[in-house]
C-alpha cells in the first residue's frame, strides 16, 4: 500500500513496501510535462509487482528539485529506511541528477544512472540548450555525489549526454555502458531491447557484466523503434550521413566479437 513519506506543494515522496529487506530503491521523477495530481512514481509498478521496496520522489514542478524542502524531505526518507538494506538510487535524465546530487544525503551505496545530467547552472555547461528549469535556484547543483557508492551510467556518447558524463566524472568514478544510437532516450533503448530488468537486478545482485551488456545492445539495436528514430536523424547531409556510416561500421567490427550470450541478458518477457 502507498504511504506518503513528504508532501508539499512543489514535492511529494511516496513509499511503497514491499517483501525484501536486503536492497531498498529510491527513485526520482525525470521531467514530466503533465505532473498529473495521483500519477505514479518512477518505476513504481515495476519494483511492486516484485516486492521491492521503493522510496519515489515526484516533483511538481519543473525546478530539478531545486527545493528548500528538499533537506526534510531526505531526511525523512533516510530516517524510515530500513536498517542493513542496501540503498540504491536509480533514474533517467532530471532524476539521474537527483540520483547523483542526493546519494550523500541518503548514504546510497549504488546509483543506476540513465542519461544523467551534471548540471543545470548555464555557467557550468553553456552549451546545454534542451532543457528549461523552472525558476533561477541552484542551491543542490554543486552538491558533491557520494564518494563511497559505486556509480553506473548508462548513456549514448553520440549524443549531448557525453559531456555531462565528462563532467560527472571528474567528480567520482563510474562505470559506464555506452547505448549508441539511444539518444537522450537511453533507458526506452534499453526497455525496448528487453534487458531493462536484467540491468536493474543485475546490478542490485552484484553480477553486473557492462561490456557485455553493451555488445548485446549493440546486437539488438535495429530491433528497437528508438535506434530507427535516431538513426534517421544522423543520416542528413553528405558528411553526417558518412560520419555516421563510418561510426556504425566500426562499432560492428568492435562490438561484435564481445557479443557472446549471458544468461543474465536473455530478454525478459515482459518490458519493465
């Protein structure tokens, strides 16, 4: 049953138990244009359908929880948490920021990042245009991610996301899983590929293999709407459409002698 942990206007935390006591998730909300009033948290049926417990932050506005609550909300949720759980953060874009700026707040031990972001201070990285945070505050934009928790970030590095992964790594080691040809969207390619759950538990059950999990997205790829998408994009122009060909060329070469198949990366039945 949902319980709420925090709610003001501009946050809510919901808990939602479940049967394990051994790893516990908190999920932050990416953007989300609609913030209907009831939606659910990210990932929230996905971790209750297998009795995981889960902590989600839902924001209710556009701010990348830039919030002054924000110090109480956390601290409530690091207070009700069970204790000797392994604590892990996951999220995609805006939340994968929350995931990275909160850790040490919540003593995460483990961050699953999708296209994170380093920041949203247009003085750190100018060169970020996709993005529109609501309102000027910055004050968790520098907060220095947890030292201690082991980092993986899953991203596309023909995409923009490559130079807040640079960023992001001068601040803590990472382990990172390239999904070429994702996007921005590289928790969708992943989904669509079947291997979102694997990933998620693989990670939590400390039998994480990136590289060949790279190679198996790779292998995957032209099966997924999000590779078509994305593909079609970098095939304008006479010198893209050749830098990209040149690109793919390679990464065939690279990626397919790792594609050896893991028990561990069968796709599963049903998406995440």
């Amino acid at each position: 049953m949902r319980q709420s942990i925090f709610e003001s206007e501009e946050l809510s935390v919901i808990k939602v138990p479940g049967q394990r006591s051994d790893i516990v998730f908190v999920t932050f909300e990416p953007l989300n244009p609609s913030r209907t009033d009831g939606r659910e948290g990210f990932g929230e049926p996905f971790f209750a359908r297998r009795g995981v417990a889960a902590y989600h932050f839902l924001a209710h506005t556009n701010s990348w929880y830039q919030l002054d609550e924000m110090t109480e909300a956390l601290a409530r949720v690091r207070a009700d948490m069970p204790k000797g759980a392994r604590v892990i953060a996951y999220g995609t874009s805006m939340g994968s920021y929350a995931a990275i700026r909160f850790s040490e707040a919540l003593a995460i031990d483990t961050i699953i990042a999708f296209s994170p972001q380093a920041s949203v201070d247009p003085k750190l990285v100018p060169w970020e245009t996709r993005w529109a945070p609501e309102g000027n505050r910055l004050m968790w934009d520098r907060n220095p991610p947890r030292r201690e928790a082991k980092v993986y970030v899953i991203y596309d590095p023909l995409n923009l996301d490559r130079r807040h992964v640079r960023r992001l790594r001068s601040e803590i080691d990472a382990e990172l899983v390239r999904t070429y040809f994702s996007g921005h969207g590289s928790i969708g390619f992943v989904q669509e590929c079947g291997l979102l759950e694997s990933v998620i538990f693989d990670i939590a059950g400390d039998r994480f293999d990136g590289p060949t999990l790279e190679a198996r997205l790779w292998s995957l790829r032209k099966t997924t709407p999000t590779y078509e998408k994305i593909r079609a994009r970098k095939r304008t122009g006479i010198f893209r459409r050749f830098r990209y060909y040149c690109i793919e060329r390679f990464l065939d070469r690279r990626l397919a002698a790792r594609n050896v198949p893991s028990p561990a990366l069968v796709p599963e039945r049903r998406p995440a």
